[in-house]
C-alpha cells in the first residue's frame, strides 16, 4: 500500500477525510445515518445522535438503553459496512443496501440460532426489527433476496 498525497474524503465532497469524517460527517453519508435513527424511532428506541454509540458502540449508561443494545447493535454494524462498500462514489448509500446487509447479519443469526437450539434470544433481538425491514424494503427487493418473515412465521 502507497501513501497518497491526497487527504479529501473519500467520496470527493472536498472535506479532509478523517475516518470519523468518512463514516458519520460526510453530508453524503448523513441520510444514511439520518435514516438508522428514523428506524430507531420506528422501534421507539430514543438514542442521541452520536457517532460514539454508532460507530464506536458506547451507549449511554441509562439502564433502559443497554437495554435496546441487542437490537440497535446490528443495525450499527450494517451502516459502516454499507458506506464502506461504496466508499469511492460520491452518492449517498441506499437504504435498500443498508437494510439488505442487516438482513444478511439476521439470516445469519437466525440460522445459528436454530442450529444451536436456542432459537428465543435471536426471536427477542430481531421481532421489531424483522418487521421494520420488511415493511421499509420494496416488493421487488424482497423478492430479489428471499425476505420473508422468519420469525413472524413462529
């Protein structure tokens, strides 16, 4: 890997590309972020906008916020994946890509989960956010990728 003499963002707003930066200030990847804490919302999950608790994972010590960590902490970890894997184009990353990724990370849990037998945690985790995703993603999107309900199947 060669140093580069360039130092701007990543997505080429022009800003100095620090890490915090590239993955929480840039404008092009604010709605992004803008879009996980309406989520948050939707699952009434009140969190302050801070790139602590998304990126870094350190949440408030309110007993009642620790609480919500299991359901938020997917969640956080799809949003950076999501504005990595786009991280040269100057464009927001979809929400279509960011939820796709937090479906991958629930397939995947759920299938552990049943493979270990312990199928509740994962039901506890994910029921809120399973519907959320199903009813923010469009018809074709859940088609394309096989979304249905797993555990509203239960």
């Amino acid at each position: 890997v060669s140093k580069s003499e360039n130092s701007r963002c990543w997505r080429g707003c022009g800003e100095m590309g620090t890490l915090l930066h590239c993955l929480w200030e840039c404008k092009l990847v604010q709605p992004l972020w803008k879009t996980v804490w309406r989520f948050l919302k939707t699952l009434t999950i009140e969190l302050p906008y801070d790139p602590a608790i998304a990126l870094l994972g350190i949440y408030p010590r309110d007993t009642e916020m620790l609480m919500h960590r299991s359901t938020c902490t997917p969640m956080f970890i799809a949003a950076p994946s999501t504005i990595a894997k786009t991280w040269k184009e100057p464009k927001c990353p979809s929400t279509d890509e960011w939820i796709k990724k937090m479906w991958f990370i629930y397939t995947m849990e759920y299938y552990m989960a049943m493979r270990k037998n312990e199928i509740w945690p994962c039901v506890a985790t994910w029921i809120k956010l399973e519907g959320a995703m199903l009813s923010e993603i469009s018809q074709a999107e859940k088609d394309k990728y096989h979304m249905f309900a797993r555990i509203g199947g239960l």
